[in-house]
C-alpha cells in the first residue's frame, strides 16, 4: 500500500509550469508585437506594404524577402525605417539584408 499524497503536493509543479507557459507566453506576444512595428514603419515611410512572412528579425538584423521594385523602395527609406523603430518602438535595427 503506497502512501497517499496530500492534495496540494502538485501545487508547486503545477505553479512552475503555469510560470513557464506565462513566459512563453509574453515571448511569442513581443515576437508579434516587433512584426507589427516593423511592418507599420515599413507601409508608413516606404509605403510597401509586406507580410509578416516577407520579414524575419535576428540579432539586430533585419531580413526582407520580396521583390526586388520593393527592395529598392525600403532600401531608400532605410535610414527612416531604422531611425523611427529605434525612437517610437525601442527596437534596435543595425543592418538590414535583402533577400
């Protein structure tokens, strides 16, 4: 006969996991949140307007897939895009590479 456990004794796993998935959480809103700005400040200087799977961001560094009309519009708002993401939206941009 195995001794029974009090009811709370999962009350701390429990705990951690729903600890973990909030974190996991808030992880993928900020991942949306930063297409989002990318994509506005993109359609307001370039007046491109891109899908989220056009555009992916990795340490600092912008990646635009699209076409090339498209690449020559951001790429002579670039400066713009890359000042006002930094000043309005906290998100730092050092180079952008067009694919």
């Amino acid at each position: 006969h195995e001794p029974s456990l009090p009811s709370n004794a999962y009350a701390p796993i429990v705990r951690r996991i729903s600890l973990l998935l909030e974190k996991i959480s808030r992880s993928l809103n900020k991942d949306r949140y930063i297409k989002e700005a990318v994509l506005g400040v993109i359609k307001e200087f370039a007046h491109i307007e891109l899908e989220d799977t056009d555009i992916a961001l990795k340490d600092g560094i912008l990646y635009v897939e699209t076409t090339s009309g498209r690449k020559n519009e951001i790429a002579l708002k670039e400066k713009e895009v890359i000042s006002n993401l930094k000043n309005s939206h906290n998100i730092n941009i050092v180079r952008v590479l067009y694919k």
